[in-house]
C-alpha cells in the first residue's frame, strides 16, 4: 500500500531553510579560555603532531579520523538522475553524510570530484585519503567505477566501498533470504532475472552467486547477455547464458528478478509467466519498472519491494552502509571483503524475522511481523547497529582484515548500543 508523498516545495524548503544544506561542522573541544587555545592550537597541537609523525597509527588516537568517513562522487550516476555532474550531486552526498550519522554516529564529508577520468579521480581520491578512516565511493558510473574502486581497495589502507554496488547488493540479497524463508524456497534452487547491467546490478548477482544461487539471467538494454553477443564488457561476461535466450524465456518460471534498470523494462507480462510465489524486486528509483499495486493487481501471491519509502519492503542502502563502515572501522579493517558483506545480510535477514519492536510498531501505525510485507527491518530499528555492525566486524576480524587485537564481540555489542542513545 502506497504511504503519502511529499512534494517538490517541501523537498525545496527542507534543504532551505532555516539554512542552506543539511550538514555543518561541531567542535568536540571547548575553546573557551587562553588556555584552551594554547591546548587546540598552538602551542599545543605540536605535541600530537609530532606524536603522529613518529608513528602514523596515532592520528586515530589524537584526531577525528577514526570516527571519519568521506562520501566521495563525480556525480556521473545520481540516483535516477543519471550524469547531473559533481556540483548537482552534493545534496545526495549531503544527505548521506546526515544517515551515517544519525544511524551510525559516523562524522562525515561529502566531497564532489568534478572529473569523469578515473586517473584524475583515484589520483585526488588517494591524495586525500590520509584524512579519513574510511572512504564510501557514491554515484560513479559503470563500467568506470568497478576500475576505480578496485584501484583505490589495492592502493589504500582503510575500507574502500562503492555504496551503489555493494549496498543494494547486500539489501536486496537480505531480502531474497527472507523471501526464500516465507515461500519455502532454497537458495541454490532459484531462477534469478536481473534487469539491468550496471554496477548495482553486477555486484547484486555477484553476491547472489557467493550465497549459492546457481542459475542467475542478466539482461542490458540490448536484451538477454548470452555467449553469442560481441558487445559485452567483461562485466558483463560474468554472466552470460551459455545459449541465446529470449526476454521471455528467461521470465517463463522464474523465481526471482530483481530490476535495476528504468520504467518499463519488464512487464506484466513478464511477472504472469513467473513462478509461484514470484519475488519480484523493483528496484529503479525514483519510478520502479513496475509499480507495486500493478504487480498485486496480476499476482496476488507476489512478494513486492521498492527502492521506494512509500511502499512496503524498501530496498533502502541506509539499511547496510551506516553499520557496514561502523564495524569495518570500529576494527580498523583494511577493506571490506566479500565475507563482511555476507555476514551484512545475513545479520539483517536473521534481524527482520525477530520480533518488531514496540517502538517501530508505534512509528508505523500498524501491526508489523516478519511476512511477504516485511522481509527487510524498518530502517529506524535501534537494533540495526548493534546486529549488522557487529556482524560485519566479527568478519572482518575472522578473515584477516582486522588490526585492532582483542576483539570481545559481547563488549563490542554493548558499545554499540550506547552510541545512539
């Protein structure tokens, strides 16, 4: 069921007023007396200084930078506005540095990189990196931000994650766990239609295929990817059909498809011929392939979610990236592997079938369990960072990544659970 939207001037007066944009800067510090100012400036900022020049590991004790994220763009790919170009893009990059804080406690700085070549960008990005704890790459076009974010993981020292791939790849796949769990469906039974061929698309069907799902169909605007077309990057290749495939022969008895692509890509049609029970993800933003209530309308047995927040099961990043960087941080990992983003979902997956809080029960106005209706939590579950951002670190330090020493995941937990109170 559709929720009330707002309108234009209300996004208009939000980003407005009472000042321009949604972010600003705070001291943690007092400058209040000569004193203090000898303490924050100099002579006394000398002190860490040279402390961090003897042994760079002491910026995290005597700087922001362990707590410090940087949501880096060329605005090449925002959102659905496509290439609306660095400046355009700040307000998204302004709005992700608000979630990371609100959900994570995660201080962070949007900065917009006006160049589309991956040269300049990884050169300006590595530049400045020495700044931050982390680094959250953001509305990169494909096939150029697989380059660069494989680039800057090989180059840099602190987790490096293109959110657009690896965040709507560890949702939807949370999702797809739990939409297996209500129909009785296995994962490495599934028939999977991906539509679209871009970079959340590619990394989606990656992870898919890392959880156990065997038989994965990917279409571009072209049509099908078979082993018979020349005009395939090697992205694309990844998964081919080993026979050339119609758009409808790849929806007749499908499971699952997941669209990441435009209005209209798939039909109605294309849901009729699915299977039972169809799960069907309709995930292009801010107008889905196919709306929710048309899918309901020709299968009433369907399993619907949205990139949208005004229907059910909201396909939404901030449910995986403010907690992934929590733990990958917060265990000063090196960078965010495959097993942390397996452990993601699955932590979010095993999060939405407990009981719903009494609080998100309240937000929402209704009576919310683990369903067809609910697969995914409710992003203003308090759970969310302790579940998800200890999941992530417990990886992270189980496959090596890690270089805090003495990880106690309990004594993690209950620090987690202090952060946003």
């Amino acid at each position: 069921m559709s929720k009330t939207p707002t309108t234009d001037q209300e996004a208009l007066d939000y980003h407005e007023f009472p000042q321009p944009g949604k972010i600003s800067v705070e001291t943690t510090k007092p400058v209040a007396t000569q004193r203090d100012l000898s303490l924050a400036y100099t002579p006394g900022v000398a002190v860490p200084c040279l402390e961090i020049e003897k042994n760079p590991e002491n910026a995290y004790r005597y700087t922001a930078k362990k707590n410090l994220v940087a949501v880096i763009t060329n605005g090449t790919a925002v959102l659905g506005l496509g290439n609306i170009g660095a400046l355009a893009s700040k307000p998204v990059m302004e709005g992700k540095a608000i979630l990371f804080k609100s959900f994570a406690g995660l201080d962070c700085f949007d900065i917009e990189v006006d160049s589309e070549s991956v040269d300049r960008f990884c050169s300006v990005v590595t530049a400045i990196a020495p700044t931050f704890g982390a680094i959250n790459l953001e509305d990169i076009k494909a096939p150029e931000c697989f380059e660069i974010e494989r680039r800057l993981v090989e180059e840099l020292d602190i987790p490096v994650m293109h959110d657009d791939q690896h965040g709507t790849a560890v949702i939807s796949a949370a999702a797809i766990i739990n939409a297996c769990e209500v129909t009785h469906r296995k994962l490495e039974n599934l028939k999977i239609v991906v539509v679209g061929a871009g970079a959340a698309a590619i990394s989606c069907a990656r992870l898919y295929r890392s959880l156990g799902v065997r038989e994965i169909y990917m279409l571009d605007s072209k049509g099908v990817i078979h082993n018979g077309r020349s005009d395939l990057n090697d992205f694309k290749r990844e998964f081919c059909a080993s026979g050339y495939m119609t758009h409808s022969e790849v929806f007749e008895s499908a499971d699952v498809v997941v669209g990441l692509s435009r209005p209209g890509s798939f039909t109605i049609e294309d849901i009729k011929s699915m299977a039972n029970e169809p799960i069907v993800f309709t995930l292009a933003n801010p107008v889905p392939e196919v709306f929710p209530d048309d899918v309901i309308k020709a299968r009433p047995d369907a399993l619907v979610a949205t990139g949208r927040s005004d229907f059910d099961n909201q396909v939404n990043n901030v449910l995986g990236f403010p907690f992934i960087f929590r733990g990958a941080m917060d265990v000063r990992a090196t960078k965010i592997n495959l097993e942390m983003k397996i452990a993601a979902a699955k932590a979010l997956a095993d999060l939405a079938r407990k009981e719903v809080s009494k609080e998100i029960k309240e937000l929402y106005s209704s009576e919310i369990k683990f369903g067809k209706n609910y697969l995914i939590p409710s992003p203003f579950d308090k759970r969310l960072i302790v579940e998800i951002s200890s999941a992530v670190a417990q990886a992270a330090v189980d496959s090596g990544v890690a270089q805090v020493k003495d990880f106690e995941l309990k004594a993690y937990k209950k620090e987690l659970s202090k952060i946003l109170k």
